[in-house]
C-alpha cells in the first residue's frame, strides 16, 4: 500500500537520503550485468533488462512460475507483479501531475521505467526544497525494489513429496517450467520459506506455524496407512 508524507521521517540527511534514492532508481530503471560460465572455463556477459522493464513483463500471460494445477498451454500472469505494476502506475501518476505533466503528454504513457527517470529528475529540486517529499519517494523506490525483487527471485520453496493435501486429497500438480517450455508434475505440498507456511498448490490451503503439528500427524498418518496397505 502507498505510504503517505505523514509516514516519512522529518529529521532527515538531504545528502544520504539523495544518495539512498538513487540507488532505488538505479536498481528500478538501469539493466543488470550477469556473468555467464561456459563450458571450458569461458565467461560471457549477459544484460538484463531492468526490474522495471522485468515487472512489466511478468504481467504478461505465461511468464508466471505457478504451482497450480489448472490445464492450458501457458500459465496465467503473475498477479503480484500485475498488482505491484499497477500501485507503481497510479504513484507515478499522481506523482507526474503534480509535477504539471499532464496523462495526455507522451511522457507518463511510456514505460515505467522512463515514468520513473522522469520522477527522478526532479529530485536535485526536491533535495534542496524539499526534503520531506525526498525522503517519502526514496521510502516509496525502496518499497518497489524490494518487492519486485521478491516477486521475480522468490524464496525457495520445499516440496512434502509423497504425501498427498489433507484438504483436497492432490498429492502433485501441473507446474510450467520456464526451462523446459513445458508442464511438469511436481509435488502438491511444499513449505513456503517466505510466510513459513505449508501451502497445497492445487487447492491453495495453507497452514501456519501453529498448524505444522497438526499437518505433521496427518501426514505421518497417511504414510502408515499406506505402508499398512503395502504389508497385506
């Protein structure tokens, strides 16, 4: 959710909180550098597009890493990255009026990155006159690196593999694999280090920290029933 002036610190460092800005911005609009090792020793080096540029095409259908078991060619959009997109969207909008660019000048309709350089050069006038609303765009930057960055580079997630969902009964599911450009079947439980959930990708059940005893006895319970069937 958009964070308002009220929630900025009023004591603050124009210098550091100019230097903490852009560094968000860079990490928002400029393409990243990776290092790719060959076979024989080789090293290449590959751009990526920017986070920015990556968001936007993640609200793209079939970008999406999903664990759910619906049937089709190509997964849904990501709807986190189709949420945070849109929160950037409508910031920036209010944002670019408020600077007197208007959403009918080309300028706000182009990329979210270039919406965002635009915000940006005003903030050598923000530092000087400004320091409140600098501190609250440097917050808002900051916000939007972090959560792009758990959105495309989740945590890693641990499959339950064996045991089938409590809930729906679906011990694995469908998931697209960006590697293998197809449908694999994967495990339905898996633990989401993130939240500390275990989570059912095919029904979406999810169970706490406070539940993990609870599931944990379902689970072994399952597995003696099946070893019982297998000794008769």
């Amino acid at each position: 959710m958009t964070r308002t002036l009220d929630e900025t610190v009023r004591q603050v460092d124009p210098v550091m909180t100019r230097l903490a800005f852009d560094a968000a911005v860079d990490q928002l609009t400029q393409p990243g550098l990776h290092v790719v090792s060959r076979d024989g020793g080789r090293q290449d080096h590959a751009v990526a597009p920017c986070l920015l540029d990556q968001l936007q095409a993640a609200t793209q259908p079939g970008t999406e890493r999903t664990g759910g078991s619906a049937r089709g060619s190509r997964p849904p959009a990501s709807l986190n990255a189709l949420t945070l997109v849109a929160e950037i969207g409508q910031t920036l909008r209010v944002a670019l009026a408020a600077l007197g660019h208007s959403q009918l000048s080309p300028a706000p309709r182009g990329t979210l990155s270039g919406q965002v350089r635009l915000w940006a050069s005003y903030a050598e006038q923000w530092q000087l006159d400004d320091v409140d609303y600098l501190a609250y765009a440097t917050r808002e930057a900051e916000h939007w690196v972090a959560a792009g960055r758990a959105i495309l580079d989740p945590a890693p997630t641990y499959r339950l593999r064996g045991h089938a969902c409590p809930t729906c009964g679906h011990a694995t599911v469908l998931s697209w694999s960006v590697t293998e450009q197809e449908w694999l079947r994967q495990a339905a439980l898996s633990i989401d280090t993130d939240r500390a959930e275990a989570v059912c990708a095919a029904c979406d059940s999810r169970w706490g920290l406070d539940f993990w005893t609870q599931l944990g006895q379902l689970l072994e319970q399952q597995q003696a029933e099946t070893l019982a069937l297998d000794c008769e």
